[in-house]
C-alpha cells in the first residue's frame, strides 16, 4: 500500500480527505507562521528536546532538505498536528537564509515528529554532534555508537543505546523497548 493509498483509507475512516488535507495544511501555515526564518546551521536534536541528549546535533540546512523532504513525503501520521509539523519541517528549512550563521533550533513540535528517526540522520551524515565536554564537533564516523545489555523475554526485547565522542563523552543514551504481538 503507498502512501496515497494509506491517506485514502486513513481518511474514510477518520473523515474525508479534503477536509483533512486542508486542516493538515492549515496548521502548516500556522506553524510556520510562528517561526523565525531558518538560518543556514540547524540543531535538530538536544537536551532541551529529551534528556536522551547530552550533546547538540547540528547541521546545514541545505543538506538536511532533502532527507526533511522525502520524510514528510514517505511518512504519513493520523495525529494532524504531527502530520503538519513533519510537513512544516522542509518547508522551513527551505527559508534558510545561507548567510545566516547563528544556529536555528528545530521547534519542539518537529523534533516530535521525527525523533525516532534521528540516528539515521546522525548515520547519513547530515549533522555533527557538538560535545559539549570537549567543545569540539564530530562527524558520524567519528561517533562510537554502541548497543548495551540487549535481553529478551518472551516477545520483548530492551537494549540501551548509547553514542560517545573519539574522548569517550557520553553524547546520547536512550533505553529502548520492542514488543511484538
């Protein structure tokens, strides 16, 4: 099933498409409305988002587009606050003013809506982590990413993800659980 094909159904179970599709976009524009214009280096992820993060990940707006694009395409969500901040998401970094420097903060509502998603922009290479220990960034290949204490139990499965700097920082931890029905 695409994607289309999921809205449809999403929409004759929940209302109909149009009215959806212009309150997704409604909220878009509200969102947007609220912000500053991107600049040209984004934070899309830190320890004001979720306790996860102990260092900033940060990257180049420009570069971060297409991945945004394709997320807000390729996912598709019932929630539609959610569905228009993932929307919202390349839309604003489209406003990137390239001779911008000073650091734009991705709004809490769009780092909810691609939160689970971020180690794979972190493995893309499409931002550095600032590690506020050392003061210095890294880049993906730099990071030690490791898995601890993997266990399961029956159909659930817990493990402990946990991201240092070439120092041996800790730069992220995140408890994770799975549960298959």
């Amino acid at each position: 099933m695409d994607r289309d094909e999921l809205a449809r159904s999403l929409d004759k179970f929940f209302g109909q498409a149009g009215d959806r599709d212009s309150d997704v976009q409604s909220r878009v524009l509200r969102l947007l409305a609220s912000l500053p214009r991107c600049s040209s280096k984004v934070v899309i992820a830190h320890a004001g988002h979720a306790a996860d993060f102990q260092c900033r990940l940060v990257g180049d707006a420009t570069s971060l587009a297409p991945w945004a694009e394709h997320h807000a395409k390729a996912v598709l969500s019932v929630d539609r606050d959610d569905q228009a901040a993932r929307s919202a998401f390349p839309a604003w970094l489209a406003t990137a003013d390239p001779a911008d420097v000073r650091l734009s903060f991705v709004p809490q509502a769009m780092y909810n809506a691609y939160r689970d998603y971020v180690p794979d922009i972190l493995s893309k290479g499409l931002v550095q982590a600032d590690c506020p220990e050392c003061g210095r960034s890294f880049r993906t290949e730099e990071i030690t990413r490791t898995e601890l204490d993997k266990r399961k139990s029956g159909k659930t499965t817990w493990w402990t993800s946990e991201w240092h700097c070439p120092s041996g920082h800790l730069l992220y931890r995140k408890d994770h659980e799975i549960r298959f029905f």
